[in-house]
C-alpha cells in the first residue's frame, strides 16, 4: 500500500480517503481481509494511534467492518460501495465546476472540451499502466 501524504489533510483523513479511493475503483473488493491497524502502520509509516482512529471512521461511516476477533473487512454493503464511488465523482466535478467557473468557460464549451478528451485521457492512462 502506498499512499503520497499531503502535509494539507490529516494523515488518517488521507488514509480514509486512500480506502475510498481503491474501493470505488475495486482495487479493494467487498469482504476482501485488510491489513491489522499495526501493519498498516508500519506499511505506511504512520503512528498506530492514527491507524487506528482511521479504522474507527471508516467502520462509522460504514467502510470496513469487523467480526469479533477476526481481520477487518471491506463492506460489501452495495449501497455504501455506491455512495463512496458517487461521492468521489461529485467531489472531481466540483473541482472541475469550481476550476470553469473561475475563468468564464460557458458550459457548453466545457461539456464539449470534457466529452473530446475524455477518452483521449482514458486512453492515455491505459497506456501508461
């Protein structure tokens, strides 16, 4: 697990925002068995105090889950799966709304501009995998 910390967010904001991520992506599968909060400590290099209070917000809000004694799972709550992936979507196109907005581009421009480079962009990461 690799995770580029910021120095603008708390480290376990960022943490949860990593799990966010490779679970909407399905990198992270729903029950798939993830790392105790000591070894994701020691894999990223973070206080175990703030492994742990990550794990504690993402089984909040519904992201993991752990069963008695057993490792802490990815949900496989359908409906968690899609707000996390619906809420990361809202979060890109707001930036990109705000980014748009700031310079004047009319929507239509912008719709056009997004529909033309969307693939190109698509196709451009392909390659870069």
């Amino acid at each position: 697990m690799n995770i580029k910390f910021n120095n603008r967010d708390p480290v376990y904001v960022q943490v949860i925002q990593h799990f966010k991520e490779q679970i909407a992506t399905g990198l992270f599968e729903p029950g798939q068995e993830i790392p105790s909060r000591r070894e994701l400590a020691n894999q990223l290099k973070i206080n175990p105090n703030t492994a742990q209070r990550a794990y504690k917000e993402m089984e909040e809000q519904g992201l993991i889950f752990t069963e008695r004694n057993l490792p802490s799972r990815i949900t496989r709550d359908e409906a968690v799966i899609k707000t996390v992936r619906e809420e990361l979507i809202l979060e890109a196109v707001n930036t990109f709304i705000a980014s748009v907005q700031s310079i004047n581009v009319p929507l239509d421009e912008a719709l056009d501009l997004v529909k033309d480079n969307f693939d190109k962009a698509k196709d451009g990461q392909e390659g870069d995998a």
